[in-house]
C-alpha cells in the first residue's frame, strides 16, 4: 500500500493504528488527493496493488464523483480525498488520541474482520 500511496503521490498520508477503538478496522490510512482525478488515481493504484499483492478489496466507494474515495481492504481502509473534503469531516480528529503508525503490510487473514459479540 505505501508504494502505491508514493507510486501516485498521494498527499499528508496518515495512518492511525485504531485497534481496540472500533471493530471496523486496525487500521485507518488518510491521505489526499490534489483534485478528482488524482484522488480516483490514487485510490485504483492501491487497488491494484492489493490485487497484485494477491489481496480481494471487499470494496470501493466514491469513485464516481471522487471527492472521498474509500477502498475496504479489511483489516485495513484506505480514505483518499480532497483538501477540502478532509478538512470538512476532520476524520484525524476522531481518532485524535491514536497514535499514527507505519503503513502495514497487507496480510493475509483466515476470516472476515472480528464483530462484536452480539
């Protein structure tokens, strides 16, 4: 994922380590984009990565209009957006307390993520 992140100049990257604060995933990655098209670029790039990588992405969102481009890769998701579309929902500040991490490796998991016990 970071190759294709730096393949595209993707930019202020930031990946947050949110294990234990959600189930949704461990770990988010935030990065921008300089208009639609790049956004939509950078988001396909690190789809295919995956798929190269032997990883299915369980889904893509946004693509179309491209402002905020989410690709689900499991354990790991993947927003791509615009300046203004980032500053306006702030995600960073939702997971302000996280620490930021390297970006992972894409790995291989027996299931689906891990749900809450109903």
């Amino acid at each position: 994922m970071t190759t294709a992140l730096d393949d595209m100049k993707a930019v202020n990257v930031r990946v947050l380590d949110v294990r234990g604060l959600t189930d949704i995933a461990d770990t988010m990655v935030i990065a921008s984009g300089n208009s639609d098209r790049h956004v939509r670029s950078i988001a396909e790039r690190v789809v295919e990565k995956a798929k190269a990588a032997g990883f299915r992405p369980l889904g893509t969102e946004g693509a179309r209009d491209a402002e905020w481009v989410l690709v689900d890769l499991q354990d790991v998701v993947v927003h791509v957006m615009l300046p203004r579309v980032r500053e306006f929902y702030g995600l960073e500040s939702l997971w302000e307390s996280t620490p930021a991490v390297a970006v992972p490796a894409l790995r291989r998991t027996a299931g689906r993520r891990r749900r809450a016990a109903p």
